[in-house]
C-alpha cells in the first residue's frame, strides 16, 4: 500500500469532523482530520517533503493516541505527489509530466530523496515569510530547494494558507524528519519569544528533543504562521539523523514513540496559560 492509499484509508475510517481542503497539481486529494472538540485550536501538518511520506503514518498514530485538550486538525499529507514519486518513482506522475520530471531529476530515474511537489517547488520555502533569503534557497525547479516563481505559487500552499485562514489556530506544528530536534523561532518580539518557548519547552519535554535554531532559513508554514498569526509555530524533525532518507518503517516506531503524546502535551500547556476560552 503506498502512501496515499494508507492516508485515504485512514481518512475514511474516523469519525470525527473532517474535510477535503483542497487537491494537488496532479488531482489527489488533501485531507483534513479533526481531533478533539473546542479550544484551544490547533493545526498539524506531515509530509510536506515528498521523501519525509513516513510522517503521515505518525499522524494516525497521534489521531488513535488522542488526548488534546481542545482541538487540532490533522493534515497528514500535504504533498501526495511528491510522496509518491519519492515512494513509487516516476510510473505516479501522469504521463504527460513525466519527460518533465526526469529533467528536473537530472534525467535520473531515481525519485527517492524527492523533497519537491510536481512541478519540482519545495513547498517549505514558498511561503512569504522572508521568502528567497534562504541560505540554501535555490530558483530553479529541482527536486529540492526551490523558491518557486512568488510566494503560494504552489497549488499545495495555496490549500495550506487558505485552510490556516478559515481555522485561525492558536498555534501549529509541522513534522518532518530528520534529525530529533525543534524549531520555534522566527524573529518573534521578546514578550511572544517568552510565550512560544514555554510551549517549545514542553514539545521537548514530551519528544525528548532539543530546541534548535533554523539559521538562514525562511519561506516556512512556520515561519509564516509565526510573522503573520503572531502564533506559537514549531517544526520538529522526527527521526535519527543518521539514518538515511526516505525513513522507513523500520523507523517508524521510534518516532511514534518519542511523537505520540506531542499533540497532547502542547494543546494542554497552551491551554494552562490561556484556559479554555482563546
């Protein structure tokens, strides 16, 4: 079962309030699952990397775990186009794309370390937070790095920044992998740095991960959540730094373990310093 399939058959097993938000370039869907009920309200979202497909299995795991306090929806793939030409090669992408791509991966028929969406954008640098002031930002389509054309020129961030919109949420996390560690700055305030790195504090407390700093990096969801919600904002990267991408199922279950209560534990610190009612 690839990817995709896990994360539609995993959509369509819960009952709990959910949503297609949106489809990619190449016509799959991207599903959203709520957890919980009320607030504080959240949003976490997996794979936004083509080759990082194993944080999807994470979030339903974190969905069978429950326990937020209030609410948070579940994105688990992002990047379903990416994930399968990372996780099946080139036989994903519709055949008129195909020439394409193999082009943008150097004409290499080997897709497995594929950050990038269809059309070779890196999503996690396209948004406009500091947008093309990335150390390693490049511009040209590749299969990792690149900007793209402007800020959400991307179907897939179009869907992410129109879904963070409508939910307005009090904080966000992104999983990725890898490396075991959390970002959670971007130029806050002073007054929001005291704020988030209660939170960060506590996501370290739950993952056994240390808090990091992204130097030179710009254009994230949480970068952007960070500059224009004025939110607690965290990317952690799940997994061993020495293993090597794309982490598979044998490294699932650590980071299942070090990742389950995640969820629960930030909703419930956000909610201890701001109660119910946000």
């Amino acid at each position: 079962m690839d990817i995709y399939e896990f994360t539609q058959r995993f959509y369509e097993s819960t009952e709990s309030e959910k949503a297609i938000i949106g489809k990619t370039l190449f016509g799959r869907d991207i599903y959203a699952i709520k957890l919980g009920d009320g607030s504080p309200v959240g949003i976490a979202q997996y794979a936004m990397h083509g080759r990082e497909y194993i944080t999807a299995k994470l979030a339903a795991a974190q969905y069978a775990y429950g326990g937020v306090a209030g609410s948070v929806w579940l994105l688990p793939l992002i990047n379903p186009d990416g994930a399968l030409l990372s996780q099946v090669g080139i036989s994903s992408a519709p055949y008129d794309w195909r020439e394409k791509l193999l082009a943008l991966n150097e004409n290499g028929e080997d897709f497995s370390l594929w950050k990038a969406n269809g059309r070779g954008v890196d999503l996690n640098v396209n948004f406009p937070a500091r947008w093309g002031t990335g150390a390693k930002n490049v511009r040209v389509a590749g299969a990792e790095n690149y900007i793209g054309e402007q800020p959400f020129s991307e179907t897939e961030t179009l869907v992410l920044k129109r879904f963070t919109e409508k939910i307005r949420p009090q904080y966000t996390l992104s999983y990725h992998t890898k490396g075991e560690e959390i970002y959670w700055r971007f130029y806050q305030p002073r007054e929001r740095l005291v704020r988030d790195f209660t939170l960060a504090t506590a996501l370290s407390r739950a993952t056994g991960y240390p808090l990091a700093e992204a130097k030179n990096s710009a254009g994230g969801y949480k970068d952007w959540c960070i500059q224009q919600f004025q939110i607690p904002s965290f990317t952690i990267e799940v997994g061993l730094e020495r293993l090597v991408h794309p982490l598979g199922e044998d490294a699932l279950q650590d980071i299942i373990n070090k990742n389950r209560n995640s969820l629960a534990v930030v909703s419930a610190e956000y909610q201890k310093l701001y109660g119910k009612k946000v």
